[in-house]
C-alpha cells in the first residue's frame, strides 16, 4: 500500500508541476535578493529603464510607441503595490524595487512558459508528462543567463516581451494537438486558442514591435496544418478583430498626451493627432529605429550571433540549432522562421538596440537544446539501465555545471540590489530632508535636478515642491513665489534670470540659497546670544547648530553637524581678503578629519557662504549669513572660528573666536 502511494505521489504530472513551482520559487528567490533598489547617475539621464518608471507611476505615454497595454499593467502593478507596501513601512517605501518587480513578475511568466513547452516538446513513451527534469535544469540555466537576470530584476520591458514570444509558441503548441488535420471538425478549444494566438499577435503592435517577427511564420505553420481555415470567413473576422483589440489601447495614449503636452518630448506639433501620429510610428525615435541597411554591422565585435553563444555557451547554442531541427517539422519551422527573421533583422539594421531584439530568440535555442538532449537520454533508455542511468547521470550534471558557470560569470552584473555606483540620490535625498518653504520652486545643476524630481514625483518625497528651469523661475519670483537653489547653481540662476525679475539672495543652510522678490530681510529666527568683537568691524552676531540632514529615507548619511553664523559688518560688505575657518571642537579640542588624520576637521572659505548670500541693511552696517556642514563628526560640543589672511609666506590670525553650542 506504501509503495503505491508513493508511486500516485511522484506520478508524472505531480512530478512535473513541483518542478515547475520549483524553478519559478527558486528564480524568485533569487531575483528578490538582486532586485535593483538604486541609480546611478547614468540611469537617471535617459533610457528605457528610467521612463518606464516614470510611465507606470504618471500613467503617462513610455518611449515610442507608447507599450500602452504594459504601462496600464504596470500602473496598476506599482499603485497597489505601493499601497500595500505604505500599510507595512507606515512610510514612503522605496519604489525602485516595486517597479522592478514588476519586470520579475513577468520574467517568472517567462520561465514558467519556457518551462511548459520544453515539458511540450519532450512528450514521449519514456516520458508521458514531458522531460520535467531536463525542463527544470535548462529553465534554471536560463534564469541565471545575464541578459533575461538582469532584465528580470530592473524596471525595463524585455521580460515581457520573452514572456508574449513563448506564450505565442506554447499556445500554439496547444492548438496544433487540438486543431486536427483539415477535413477534420474544427473544436471549441482550437477556435478559442485561435483567438489567444491573434490577441497575442497583435500585442505585439502595442507593445515590442519586433515580436510580430514571429506572425508569418506562425500564420504559415496554422495554414499549413489547416489550409481549410481559409474557408472560414467568420473565424478570420474574429481573429482579425482578436488581433485589432490591443490597437485600442493607443487611446490611454493619446489621452494622457492630450492632457499633459509636457510629457510629449522634443518637437513642435500643431495638433495632439500631428503628435500622436508622431509619436505611435515611432518618428521621435526614428534615428535608432529607422531603416540604416548596414549589412552585417551587427556581427563584428561582440555582435550576434557571437552575443548568443557567449551567454549560452557554444555547446548549448550548436544544441539549440540541431535540436530546432529535430522539433516536428511545423514547430522548427515556427521556431527557426522567427530566429531566422530576427537574425536578418540584426543583420540589416546597423542602429537600434539589436542585442535587446534578438533576446526572445534565446529561450527557443534553449528549447531546441532541450530537445537535443532529451533526443540523446530516449535513445539510451533502451539500452541496459547502467548506460541509461549514465546517460541521464552525465547529462543533468553537465547541465549542473553549466548553470554554476553561468551564475558565477553572471551575477557581478546582474546583480543590481546596492550596487557601489548606486549614489545619485543620495545627495537629492539630504537636499530635501530639511525644512525648505512649502510649495518652492527648486533649482539645481542637471545631475540634481534629475535626482529631486525622481524622489518628488516618483519615490513622493516633498511632493509640494516643483523641480524648475531657470526660464520658468523668473515668472514664478514675478508672481511673489520663493525659489531655492542649490549653492552650486545660485550663481548660474542669478545670471540667467531676466532684469526684471532681480531677487534678493538668502543663505537657507549649507545647501540652499533663497530667491525672493524685493530686497534681503534680516531672519528674525535666530536665538539670542552675546556678541562677540573679532576685527576689521566684523562681530560675530549669532550663531545656531543642528545635525546635518540624514536623507532619509533614501538613505542614512553619517551624522554631521550644520553651523550656521551670523556676521555683524561695520561698512556694506565683507572685508576684502579675510578669511574664514571654521573648526568643530569636543572639550576645547580640535577635531581630527578621519579622511586625514594627520589634519583637523576644518572649512576655510573667503567670505561667508563664499559670496554667495545677500547683505542684510541694518543700523551700522549689514548683516550675512554664513552655513557649515561638517560630516562625519563626533559629538561636537563647540567650534574655532579664525579669520586670517594670506601672506607671501602662509597666513597670518587676524582673529580667534570659541563658541560653545547648545
């Protein structure tokens, strides 16, 4: 009795659907753990990763031509997630990782689909539910391959378009056994199928173009099944209308660029339909995907098919030819017709991201390879079961071995969970985590400004300010607005501001300066203090400290220290030549730097905020405001103010003052 539930327990189709939920739970596990959850600077300046996060967060139009259908799933994928998420952080989680998921969500699809159809193809007297352990090693050697990990674990859209080639294939494979031979009735299921197939085809025209490579071929193989479908006006219509139906996705597009023509990118159109027209043919990007016939520029260097066998191997790439041979004759044909019209496709056009079209071909040659092998064990399993049991033996663990090979050269690149170079928000993150004026406008150096508007608008950091250009600065200063820059960029917004739109400067802290209408105004938030004389008529004012901004919750910088002076200046502006250094101190005594131990925590600078501030009139003299961030720092309980100036030989003290913070 043991042994027949043993057998019912590890019957074919229960064997073959825990192998299945085994090779998408592992890949799970490991796109989880290299899920990508930062930029750098590169990924913040362009490219499809970074607009297709911008798409499903907005809800705006991706890249040309649009992948309506795939940005409408991903909105939906990001706001619910991102909900579900807030319950748990009760925060702002990260979206980074969320909006990758969404590429793993469809990366396990993928992997489950190739799964399927090697399950499919492998169907025999030995193995009645398919070769389930072959499938499962050779869909383990392709998750772990460096093109579909890293596209897996990053928010870009070529998962899925693997995922919509191999479920276009395996419902194909379903409808060639339920379709029969023509003259034959044609069943429900076939006809159903059918219209799966037409829909997935015209997908293709919402979303990666390319795909719809695989369309003559696929037609070719249906008709050569069943030549008398032709006869069947109404099942044609319906596919026809199947395949039309994702077309009407364009509307969300069309739409949405209606309503925000600042999502439309460069280019000057009369009408929305000028622009959309533009914009679904893929004009905007015709320059990387237009017609460049440069026959063979694809293959030299590290061009395909050498790209292929490289991440493949060559053993496995010379299967997956062979064993694309010895598919039945109308799936080789299927399968061989879509890789040979990608192959001519990367052969003729020397411009677009070629390596990225040819990606769904790899999981095909992988099906191919399957079969190859599986070819190799069924031949063996007539033989005596110690050269069976070898063969199969032999064959996993070459398949083993592979994988390991594949992981090892793999994973230094794939991996995108907190990569080194993965800093570019980190200094967005402090410039906004401090008390900026509700509903500023910001402006900053371009590396900046791509880095705040990402946490505003997508990660919701501040969402009430605006990120702004310095054309648009001037109106807002002109309407009795605030904007804020950064100290890098002040001098850059206070010369291309128009002459009518002159500001007052105003030092916010160590990383901002003010821009407001009209004249500066003395900041009446300072806490009281005792004055304290230096020389030249410069009195130390007031003075005030706190930690340094962390940047939370992006990231959590050593904590540092921000000081803030205020200089009292008998004259209208700070003395030509004198110097300023600034020393934290703990119980009176410097501070060393820990990037040099040999010198003391310091900032030297030739006038307060390095000119950067406005003077403040006041009785006798003006006011300015000085700001400091020193990061690391111990717990500081004071600071060394010297003024100096230069001589031939070094410096010379013009004034030492101490003050003790609170």
């Amino acid at each position: 009795m043991n042994a027949i539930r043993r057998t019912r327990l590890l019957s074919p189709a229960a064997a073959q659907r825990a192998a299945g939920i085994l090779l998408v739970a592992a890949a799970l596990l490991l796109y989880l753990v290299t899920l990508d959850n930062g930029f750098s600077t590169w990924d913040l300046a362009g490219g499809d990763l970074i607009t297709h996060q911008y798409a499903q967060v907005q809800a705006r139009p991706s890249n040309a031509p649009g992948y309506p259908l795939y940005t409408m799933g991903g909105w939906l994928w990001f706001h619910a997630g991102h909900a579900a998420a807030g319950l748990f952080t009760g925060g702002l989680p990260n979206p980074i990782p969320l909006l990758s998921s969404y590429s793993m969500l469809w990366a396990l699809i993928a992997l489950w689909l190739l799964y399927a159809v090697i399950c499919r193809v492998t169907v025999s007297s030995c193995y009645p539910a398919g070769n389930w352990p072959l499938a499962l090693l050779m869909g383990l050697f392709y998750a772990v391959t460096y093109f579909f990990w890293y596209y897996a674990t990053t928010s870009e859209q070529y998962s899925s378009a693997i995922a919509q080639t191999l479920a276009i294939v395996y419902l194909y494979l379903r409808w060639a056994d339920a379709a029969g031979r023509g003259g034959e009735t044609y069943s429900p299921a076939a006809r159903r199928l059918l219209l799966w197939l037409a829909f997935l085809c015209g997908l293709s025209l919402a979303h990666m173009l390319t795909i719809a490579l695989i369309v003559p071929p696929l037609v070719a193989v249906m008709l050569w099944q069943r030549p008398d479908l032709l006869r069947r006006p109404g099942l044609i219509a319906a596919a026809t209308a199947a395949a039309a139906l994702p077309l009407l996705s364009y509307a969300y597009v069309y739409v949405r660029g209606a309503a925000h023509p600042e999502w439309r990118g460069a280019g000057d159109w009369a009408t929305t339909g000028e622009w959309f027209w533009a914009f679904v043919s893929t004009a905007q990007g015709r320059e990387e995907l237009g017609w460049g016939f440069a026959p063979g520029a694809a293959f030299f260097g590290n061009g395909f098919p050498q790209l292929m066998w490289q991440e493949l191997s060559i053993p496995l790439f010379v299967l997956g030819v062979v064993g694309i041979g010895l598919l039945p004759r109308r799936t080789a044909f299927l399968t061989g017709g879509f890789s040979l019209l990608t192959l001519l496709f990367a052969w003729a056009y020397r411009f677009g991201n070629w390596y990225q079209v040819i990606l769904p071909v790899y999981p095909l040659l992988l099906v191919g390879a399957a079969v190859a092998i599986d070819r190799l064990q069924v031949r063996f399993l007539t033989a005596s079961a110690g050269v069976r049991r070898t063969v199969q033996v032999l064959s996993w663990l070459l398949l083993l071995v592979a994988i390991a090979w594949r992981i090892d050269a793999s994973l230094p690149r794939a991996d995108s969970r907190n990569r080194p170079e993965d800093t570019a928000l980190n200094r967005a993150a402090v410039l906004l985590d401090q008390p900026l004026p509700a509903e500023a406008g910001l402006f900053a150096a371009v590396d900046d400004a791509l880095a705040l508007q990402y946490l505003t608008q997508i990660w919701g950091i501040r969402p009430d300010v605006a990120i702004i250009s310095s054309t648009a600065a001037g109106p807002r200063l002109a309407a009795g607005g605030l904007v804020a820059a950064t100290w890098q960029a002040a001098d850059t917004l206070a010369a291309e501001l128009p002459p009518v739109s002159a500001a007052a400067r105003t030092v916010l802290g160590p990383d901002w300066i003010a821009f407001t209408p009209g004249s500066a105004r003395p900041d009446s938030d300072w806490p009281a203090a005792q004055p304290i004389a230096a020389a030249e008529g410069v009195t130390l004012a007031g003075y005030r400290a706190r930690p340094a901004p962390a940047g939370a919750p992006v990231t959590h910088a050593q904590a540092g220290l921000d000081v803030e002076l205020r200089w009292r200046v008998a004259g209208d502006r700070w003395p030509d030549g004198l110097n300023i250094s600034v020393r934290p101190t703990q119980a009176g005594a410097l501070i060393p730097d820990p990037a040099a131990p040999d010198a003391m925590l310091q900032q030297d600078r030739p006038a307060p905020a390095n000119g950067l501030g406005d003077p403040v009139a006041v009785a006798g003299g003006v006011l300015l405001t000085d700001a400091y961030r020193f990061r690391p720092v111990a717990a500081a309980d004071g600071v060394q103010i010297l003024l100096y100036r230069s001589t031939d030989g070094g410096f010379v003290n013009v004034a030492e003052l101490r003050v003790v913070l609170e």
